[in-house]
C-alpha cells in the first residue's frame, strides 16, 4: 500500500472569499485513502475567532494548526497597523514552527491560494522543507499584480488555474506552461435546491408572481457588467414590457473607492429603468435569490472562471453572459444559457428577450445545466483533477 501523501493548505487571510471556498471543497473532497489533509490557516488578531477559521473547523479529518501569519503587505487603517505590529513580533516563532511541523509530518505539497502572504509562504516554506509549492490562481494573471505575488508565482514549483483562460494568462506573464496545470472549478449541488420556492422572495421586493425577472448576482464593479446590463434594459423592455431586474451584491470599494451602487442607480434613472431595477445590496440567500428569477444575466468580461454562473445552472436558471474570459468554459452557448461579444449590448440583449419570450427553451437549457453540474462542474471532480497534479508535480 502506498504511503498517504501529506499536503499542507495555506490560508492566511481571516475573510472568507470565493477562493477560500474552493479551496475548502478541495480540502473536505480530497481522498483520504491517498492524502492526509493539513491546514494552516490565521487565528485572527485575538478579537475571536476569524470567519474563515470558524469556516475550516467543519471540514472532517483535517489537521488544523491556527497560525499568525506575517502581517499583510498593505494596511489601510491605523488600527491595521498596530495589529500589524503585533503580529510581527509572533511571526517569525510561528513561521519556524510551522516549518518543523512540515518536517516532522512529512508534508510534500505545500498549496496556497495567489494571496501575497499564501503565495509566498508556500514557495518560502517549499524551498526550506524541501515540498513542493503550489499556487492556485483564481484572477486573471497581469503585471500589475504585486511584486511578493508575482514573485510566488514564478517560484512556485507549479500553478494552478481555475480556468484555461487563467493558465493562459499565467502563461503569457512568464511562467513556463509545463508547470501550469487547469483545475477547473466545481462547487457542491447538494447545496442549490432547484425546487426552492422563489415566490416569497418576490413578495419581499413588490415583484408580481407573472414579472419576468433577471437577477445578476456579484460583487459591484465595472468588469462584472451591471452598467451595460442596465443599457441592455431598454431594449428588452421594448419586448417584454413587465420585465425586472435583481441587482444584488455588495459595492466592491476596494476597486473603485467609493459606491458603485450610487452610479448605477443615476444610470438606471437616465435610461429610463429605475421602477423596473431593485438593488438588493449583499444577500446571503442567493439560492433564494436563484429560484426567484426566470433568466441569470451578467455581462462580465475578463471572467476567470464564474462560480456564480455554476449556482445559477445548479438551480436550473439559463445564463445570458458573454464569450469572454473563462465563461465560455463554463456555458455553454446554445445549451446552458446564450452568449454574446463584449461590448455587443444589442446581441445580449436579443439573447435575455430569447429567454425571457420561450419558456420551453429556458427549461430545456435549465435541465442541462444542472446536468451538467452534478455530472462534471462538481467538487469532487475538482478533487480528484487536483490529486491527478499533485501525483504529477511529485513524479516530475
């Protein structure tokens, strides 16, 4: 029999992001006759207990080990840098300790996310314990990243990319595409209920029972599309008189600094759409929101992969995205959901007026994209993808 591989996951930020979701199906998903599953993961700032922390305990048969962490490469707030300060002081005990455990578990593969600190954590820790590094890129590459992510991901003895359109970017940004390895995403379909009665949720916001309704589910930002899905309005609108449109999520003010939701809401009063858009600001019931709508629509281009086009096909909803990116990898046009250029705000609009106009279609494309979740977009494949690359980055 052979020996149980040991892999060690990093997760060094106390959020918990999409990445860290993926990263948590991977971890409960990986086979357990083949890996012994470790996690690295911060234990806050002594203000209790970290959410992602909180999220990783669920996970059977993991070897937890909270860890402070380096204090992270930017601080935006004063009090970010006293706590900063603090962790300085226990990092590096915590940096040698977590090398020794490594040895002394005969941990092989160190795996962290394209985070800074993850990244190059894992390559520093690869390098001393003599594992092999991975960073696993869930953004499209560029070199406008930061140096100490960059710097990871060139070191690192392989990558992973969640799509073929990310691989492509790490490519072209100089690393060598032998050491790139696609993992596509999957996530859990026991978790989305396509029988899920939608009616309540449209109470909430004055929605008829008979509307035709959109929704778009993501973080608000000008490359997830939400502005030219409201240009597209009017021209369904033209169509289908009674149509709405869910506008849910949370302002990415990271990206742009202030509120993206105040601009939003002027451009929907200047196209003339304002009584027919809700903003719902962040939910956490986006099954609910999912079964509510008739038609998942979200322009974003630059995609890297698109989980929340996966939820949308889990619940049986079509998607009307874009050819761009890694949505592609994820729709398919003419089966999942309709697709259309960047920038061809008319050709995506004909596509929602398509859907919204034949239910028969958009159940025929609903079957198949839960179909096509349960058979192939799930964890498990996901796992199974990534212990394929482990086994071959080891025989490399």
């Amino acid at each position: 029999m052979r020996e149980k591989i040991s892999v060690l996951f990093l997760h060094s930020q106390d959020s918990f992001g999409a990445d860290s979701a993926i990263h948590g199906h991977l971890m409960r998903r990986l086979d357990r006759d083949r890996f012994v599953v470790h996690l690295a993961c911060s234990r806050g700032d002594g203000r209790g207990e970290p959410p992602s922390l909180a999220q990783f305990r669920e996970i059977p048969d993991i070897r937890l080990r909270p860890t402070h962490f380096a204090p992270g490469f930017r601080h935006r707030r004063r009090e970010d840098v006293v706590r900063g300060a603090v962790a300085s002081i226990l990092f590096p005990a915590d940096f040698a300790a977590l090398a020794l455990y490594m040895r002394r578990e005969k941990v092989r593969i160190v795996h962290g996310t394209d985070r800074p600190r993850d990244a190059v954590y894992s390559v520093a820790l690869g390098k001393l314990t003599g594992a092999k590094s991975v960073v696993h890129v869930h953004v499209g590459w560029a070199e406008g990243y930061s140096r100490p992510a960059k710097w990871g991901v060139r070191s690192a003895d392989a990558v992973f990319g969640i799509s073929r359109y990310v691989s492509s970017t790490v490519v072209r940004t100089g690393t060598r595409p032998e050491r790139v390895h696609t993992i596509l995403n999957g996530i859990d379909p026991t978790r989305w209920d396509p029988s899920i009665d939608g009616r309540p949720l449209r109470r909430e916001f004055g929605i008829p029972d008979g509307a035709p309704l959109l929704a778009s589910v993501s973080r608000l930002f000008s490359n997830k599309g939400q502005r030219e899905l409201l240009r597209a309005l009017p021209r369904v609108r033209e169509r289908v008189p009674e149509v709405r449109l869910l506008v849910v999520g949370a302002d990415a003010v990271d990206v742009h600094g202030g509120s993206f939701t105040a601009e939003l809401k002027v451009l929907a009063r200047e196209l003339g759409v304002a009584d027919r858009v809700v903003f719902t600001g962040e939910r956490k019931d986006v099954p609910r929101i999912m079964a509510a709508c008739d038609v998942y629509a979200m322009p974003s281009w630059e995609e890297p992969f698109g989980l929340v086009f996966l939820e949308a096909m889990a619940m049986k909803r079509p998607v009307v995205a874009l050819s761009d990116g890694g949505t592609p990898e994820v729709v398919e046009h003419g089966r999942s959901g309709l697709l259309s250029a960047h920038e061809d705000i008319e050709t995506f609009a004909a596509n929602v007026v398509t859907l919204l106009e034949d239910r028969t279609l958009r159940a025929k494309m609903g079957e198949y994209g839960r179909a096509r979740v349960l058979e192939y977009f799930n964890a498990q494949r996901m796992a199974r993808d990534a212990g394929a690359a482990y086994d071959a980055i080891l025989e490399g």
